[in-house]
C-alpha cells in the first residue's frame, strides 16, 4: 500500500512540473513574438532581428536614423548613395541589387528579416518563403511625408521604435509645414528630369510631386502626364513654358549611368531665355535621394531641404 501510495505521489509530482513548464513556456514565446503588418501583409518574428538584409535604400536610410546600422549584415550595393557610404564597408555583404537580389548570398547570411521595397517588391513571395520579410512599398497617392511614415512604421514595429520613428515623422511634417509658408511666393515652378541627353516632365503625381503638393510651388504647366519616367519633353517646350525656377533631377548621375550632368544638357540657348536660367533659379537636386531613396526618414528631411533652395527667405 505505501509502495502504491509512494508511486501515486511521484506520477503526479511530474505530472504537475510538465504542466507548470508548459504554462511558462507558451506565454514567454507569445510576449517575444512580433507580428509586423506590412504592404503584402503580415509577417511573424520570433524575437527582435538581429541580422537583417535591406533591399531598399529608403528602408536602409530608416535603419540607419533609428539608430539600428549594427543590424545590418548584406544590401545592394551598386548605386549605392554617398550619404550612405558606411555600408560600402566590407563588413555589410554585396547581397546582389535592387531588383535581383542574390538568394545564395543571402543564405549565407541566414538573416533573421529581409527588408523589401518598391525595385525588390516583386521579389517578396520568393523572399518570404525563405525569411521573414516585409515590403515598405507604399501606394503613390502618398505624399512624401504620409509616404515616409508608412514606410518607417513596419520597420519601426520590428524593432520596437515607434517613439522614435513618430518623431521623426512628426518633425519632418513640421518642417515642410513651415516651407509651405514660402512655397507659394517662389514663382512658378517646374520639376526636370534629365536622363540620357533628353528631359521630362513631373507634376505633383510623381515621386519629386512634394515641390508642389507640400511646399506649395505654383505650377508652371498643368496636366502633365504622371508617369513613372515622367512626360517627355523638348527644349523648345521648356522654353515656352518659361518657369520662374527649375527644381532639376538627373538620373543618370543617380544610377550611374556616365554622360553629360543635367546641367551641361540643359544648358543650350533655348533654355537660356527662360526666366529660371536668367535668374540663376536651377535648383539642382540629388538623384541619389530624389529618384532612389526617397523615403528614408533622414533623407525626407534632406530632400526638403534640397528644394527650399528654391523658395524665397
């Protein structure tokens, strides 16, 4: 009977330490999980990464102005720009480009989030079924500083730095709010790009729309088309729309791409009657953030910056 009673005792003593391991474990593993919404759609991760990839130079501009640059373990490097040279050390793998990535390299690298967006969004199923992956990409009806903040917050989430990316973008409005106030005594204005010797057009829809939508720059032409590559154009179109300030984009210089600069293709005697030449009012603006990163939290503020140039003190 003791023997019985002693054998009953012993069953349940395990029974109850299997139990009591059971209810720790599972709450601990639900408060480390992160789950992260995201352009195409949820993604689960076990715990804060600690090594990411970053296929984007928007999100990796974010990364770096959260403070998370030491997370970083690979990124494309070919156009990389100069604003982001640190990642050109050998330390951050070449993981391929923007839009082929190298899935061998990155293996290699056994990242514990891969970050896409926009030129690698594409890549996102075949990414995801081999890492925990969220696309930053945002819709273009956005503009810069809506655009920004979508495309922080998920980065942000992953990381636990809500607070910091909330005031970053908070900051960003508040600055562009303040340009605002100037944008609308600028004259009128038109964004260029130049990109292979020839030039086109961009209206507040396009990626370099902020000049117009957020600073307030009247519009030199209406209605132009809101493509991508935006609406080829002539030098004798330009010098018949004849802006008061030109915020100029070249393309090539920002993939780089060898050739004449934006200046030198613009500078010709049709362009050199208009009132933004005469005036000295070209405003020159990066490639590398205005037609590649774009949405970086620090470069939001650069590039807003870049385009008060235009505007009056």
């Amino acid at each position: 009977m003791v023997r019985r009673l002693a054998a009953l005792v012993s069953v349940l003593l395990i029974t109850l330490t299997a139990c009591g391991q059971s209810g720790q474990s599972n709450p601990a593993s639900t408060v480390d999980a992160i789950t992260v919404a995201h352009t195409q759609g949820t993604t689960e991760l076990a715990d804060t990464p600690e090594k990411v990839v970053v296929l984007d130079f928007g999100a990796l501009d974010t990364i770096k102005a959260l403070g998370l640059s030491d997370t970083v373990v690979g990124l494309p490097k070919r156009a990389l720009p100069s604003f982001l040279n640190e990642f050109a050390d050998e330390k951050f793998a070449d993981v391929g480009t923007l839009q082929e990535p190298n899935l061998e390299t990155i293996s290699k690298l056994d990242p514990d989030l891969v970050i896409v967006g926009f030129r690698s969004a594409a890549k996102y199923p075949e990414l995801s079924r081999h890492w925990p992956t969220i696309d930053v990409t945002f819709t273009s009806d956005k503009n810069l500083i809506d655009g920004t903040a979508a495309a922080a917050a998920p980065i942000a989430e992953a990381f636990g730095k809500q607070n910091e990316a909330d005031a970053k973008v908070a900051a960003l409005q508040e600055k562009a709010t303040g340009l605002g106030a100037r944008g609308a005594d600028a004259g009128t204005g038109l964004i260029v790009m130049t990109s292979g010797g020839k030039i086109s057009l961009h209206g507040p829809q396009s990626r370099f729309g902020v000049v117009h939508t957020l600073l307030g720059v009247p519009q030199a032409r209406e209605n132009i088309a809101a493509d991508s590559h935006g609406e080829p154009a002539s030098f004798e179109l330009l010098a018949e729309i004849n802006p008061d300030v030109m915020f100029v984009v070249d393309r090539d210089a920002a993939i780089g791409t060898e050739g004449q600069n934006a200046r030198q293709i613009l500078d010709n005697e049709l362009v050199h009657g208009t009132t933004a030449w005469q005036q000295d009012r070209l405003v020159m603006l990066d490639g590398s953030r205005w037609y590649i990163t774009i949405h970086g939290l620090d470069n939001a503020g650069a590039m807003l910056d870049e385009a008060a140039q235009g505007l009056p003190a």
